[in-house]
C-alpha cells in the first residue's frame, strides 16, 4: 500500500471533500445528487472512517473502486483491517494489534468470505494521508490531526510515509484528538488565524471527532489552518433533530474548507 498519495490538480472539475461515512452510503449519494456532481469531471475526497455504525458498511467501503473516489484511513477502517486481515501492514501487527480494535464490525462476520476479501482488499488501500494540489493551494487529508510535535506538514507527511518513527504517526493520524477538543466553530468568511498554523502547507481536512454541541449543533471546527468537518451526518435516525443546526454530511470545496457546499 502507499501511505501518502499525492494527487495532481484536477483541472477539469471540482475537488469535494466529505467528513466521515461511517456506513451510510445511500446518505452521501443523496448530497452527491443534491451538489450536481460529475464523476466524470469531479473528485470525492473522504477523511476516512467509511465503515461501523451505518447499516451499508461493505457498500460504503467498494466506493473505494470508483475512479472519482479518495479516502484516507480512518481508525475505523484501520481496526477492522486490525481484526481480519493478519499480517496487513506491520502498524498493526504485535502489542499495538489489539489497542487497534474499535467493537462495532459484526457487519463483517455477515459477508461471504469473497465478499470479506474484496472489502479487506478495499481498505488496505487506503492511505493515511492524501495531499492535494490544486490551481491555488495544496491541502492536506488526515482523518484525525496532525499532533502539535510537528511543526510542519513535511516533517509530519515524511514520518507516515517512512519507517523511522511511522507507527507513532500513523497512529496519531488515525486515532488523536487533543487539538480536536480545541476547535472552535468557523465562519464562513475564512478570516486567518496565526494560531496552530501547520506550517508548509495551505489547509488540513480533518474528521475523526465529531464537531457538535447540543442545543446549537453541528458545525466545521477550526484551528488555524486545520479544519474538522465530520459534523456527524452518519449518526442514526432522529439523533439531534432538535439541534439547531441537525446532524449532516459536509462537503467543502477542497480549496476553500470553511465554505460548506
Ligand atoms: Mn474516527
């Protein structure tokens, strides 16, 4: 598997980022119609956790095969590779295996053993970071955050992508939330803040932890340049119907995070 993907600039459509699946494909394919997009011209980019909680795990994770389709890994996605698949990759081999395992995949123990494979096989090729050039800035997808220790996109993306050091990382870049606590709701102007700016890089697209408060709701966090956007459009039924702003799918322009579509 590659760690980190760069994407070049899709010069002939939209780059469109979402927050977290989790299992909810029909969901998404609803915000796809609402927004006009073009799988022909246009890319969907996930921050991961296509799988667990939702009723359509195994058909949320074979968006993997869609050619407009991009996801980093997401805990989630990691833990059921932790559980199943033996030997994955050496981040989840030994003492850390069983730190890995979140406890939702009894969906998995329902697939045929093809149909357990081919899912296996999907998420194996997810990467723990995408980078993303377009005409004007490049972004960076990470499913949880970038830890403070790295005051750089370059020192952070060259640690997921090697050896030295590399579990810790990638990790981190699945599983952490201490900045996340701190995130604050964004407007929608994109005015800069010089605090927690990730250096090296133009923005952050993160999901991983969920960015609502009761009684107001959901919202994009931000801090700096690192956006959270998993504003919990995943979650069941009537859950936060009485928020404010009710649980949804976001999807931003990649270039523009704080500019809901
Ligand atoms: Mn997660």
């Amino acid at each position: 598997m590659e760690r980190l993907i760069r994407l070049p600039a899709n010069t002939s459509g939209r780059d469109i980022v979402v927050g977290d699946l989790h299992g909810q494909r029909s969901r998404l394919e609803g915000e796809l119609e609402r927004i006009a997009f073009e799988p022909a011209r246009d890319r969907l980019i996930c921050v991961g956790d296509l799988v667990d909680r939702g009723p359509e795990s195994a058909f949320t994770a074979a968006l993997m095969d869609e050619p407009w389709f991009y996801s980093v890994r997401g805990n989630h996605d990691l833990s059921v590779l932790a559980a199943f698949d033996a030997g994955c990759d050496p981040d989840t081999a030994g003492d850390r295996r069983w730190d890995l395992i979140c406890d939702d995949h009894a969906w998995m123990a329902e697939l045929d053993a093809a149909a357990a494979a081919t899912t296996l096989a999907r998420l194996r090729r997810m990467p723990y970071a995408l980078e993303i050039a377009t005409v004007g800035p490049t972004v960076a997808i990470v499913h949880a955050e970038v830890p403070q220790r790295f005051g750089n996109w370059q020192a952070f993306s060259d640690e997921i992508a090697g050896e030295a050091n590399g579990a810790a990382a990638r990790y981190a870049a699945c599983w952490e939330r201490n900045l996340a606590y701190q995130a604050a709701p964004c407007d929608a102007v994109g005015r800069p803040e010089q605090a927690n700016v990730l250096a090296g890089i133009d923005h952050v697209i993160h999901g991983h932890t969920p960015m609502a408060s009761p009684p107001e709701g959901a919202f994009i966090g931000r801090i700096g340049n690192r956006y959270w956007i998993d504003t919990v459009g995943w979650l069941p039924g009537q859950t936060g119907s009485d928020w404010k702003s009710p649980p949804h799918f976001t999807l931003v322009p990649v270039e523009r995070p704080w500019d809901p579509l």
